[in-house]
C-alpha cells in the first residue's frame, strides 16, 4: 500500500510539471499569429484530447517503449544516458559527507534572493524605480553552493550505468512503464491544460 502511494505520488508530481509546462507552450502556440504554429498545436489538442488514455497508455507502452532495442543496443547519449527496451538509464548523484552544508548554503542563498526582490520590490514601490537585482539573485544562488562544495571537495559523486553481461549495472534506472505513464498522462493532461 505505501509503495503504491508513492508511487502514485511520484507520477502526480512529476506529470503535473511536465503537463502543465507543455499545455502552456501549446495554449500559447494556439494564440501564435504564425498560421502553421498556432494550427499544429490546436491539432495536438484536438486529436488528444478525443483518444482515450487507456489507448494513449498502450501506444506509449507497446507501441514506442517495447519497440526499443535490448540493452546491448541501447541509444546513448554521451556514453552518459542510455535507452531501451528496460528503461532510460542514468547517472545516479549520491550524497557525501559535507553535502548538507551544501544544501544549507544554497538554502541560504535562496533566502538572500528572495529578501532582495523583496526589498527591491519595496524600492520600486516607494521611488518608483530600483536597480536591477537579477546579477546579484544569481550571484547568490550559485557562488554560495559553489564555494562551500570546493571547500568540501565537491561532495557529491555521480555513478554511471555500465554495460556488465546482459543488462546495465550502477546508475538510476527509469522503468519503461513509468516513463509510458508519465508521458501518456502528461501529453493527454496537457491537451487539457492548452485548451483551457
């Protein structure tokens, strides 16, 4: 049961930030003045939305994910990222000790970006301009991290997929039934997100 829960919330999370980027790309095709654009994204909306999911489900699993050559095969990006028929394989990032520093300092880095636009906001509110704070936002969103990690020594590594015998070993795997589902709902959801 609490495996399922998860689960099911790991594909709500992750389906409602792809849905909702891709329906506001196509919501935004529609309103395109470019003829072609604005008809190839009410087409996408049209046509997803009439298909039914269980059949959308089943293209995404059978028809592309199976049809996906064996592990010897796969497609590779970089020797880095690989794909086939039992997933999509990744580097996998783990944590060493003084990691949480690292995460401390880009918290904190966070908070001093947020108290800057406010302040800024504040400025533009009462003298009715301010000075742009986008350099100093990014400045403190990434030297913070960046120093505290090289005092550290970088203390996060990451383990590739290898190839070892009949299947690939080490990394992070994405199981072809959960891409088949996050891309099946998320396409279909999206359809509804564009037309609204």
């Amino acid at each position: 049961l609490l495996v399922g829960i998860l689960n099911t919330l790991l594909v709500a999370v992750v389906g409602i930030v792809l849905a909702t980027g891709l329906g506001l790309i196509i919501g935004i095709g529609q309103l395109s003045s470019n003829w072609l654009v604005a008809k190839l994204c009410r087409a996408y909306v049209v046509t997803l939305r009439n298909i039914p999911l269980l059949l959308q489900l089943f293209f995404w699993y059978f028809a592309v994910l199976r049809a996906l050559p064996g592990p010897r095969d796969s497609w590779s990006l970089f020797d880095v990222l690989f794909l086939n028929n039992r997933g999509l394989y990744l580097p996998h990032p783990s944590a060493e000790a003084g990691f949480g520093y690292v995460a401390l300092a880009f918290i904190a880095g966070v908070v001093g970006s947020v108290a800057i636009w406010w302040r800024q906001g504040r400025v533009r509110e009462q003298a009715g301009d301010a000075a742009p704070a986008g350099a100093i936002v990014l400045a403190l969103l990434v030297l913070p991290p960046l120093v505290v990690s090289a005092v550290f020594g970088f203390p996060l590594r990451l383990t590739f997929p290898v190839l070892e015998g009949f299947n690939f070993e080490g990394g992070l795997v994405v199981l072809p039934e959960f891409m088949a589902l996050v891309v099946a709902l998320s396409m279909y959801t999206a359809s509804y997100i564009g037309e609204i």
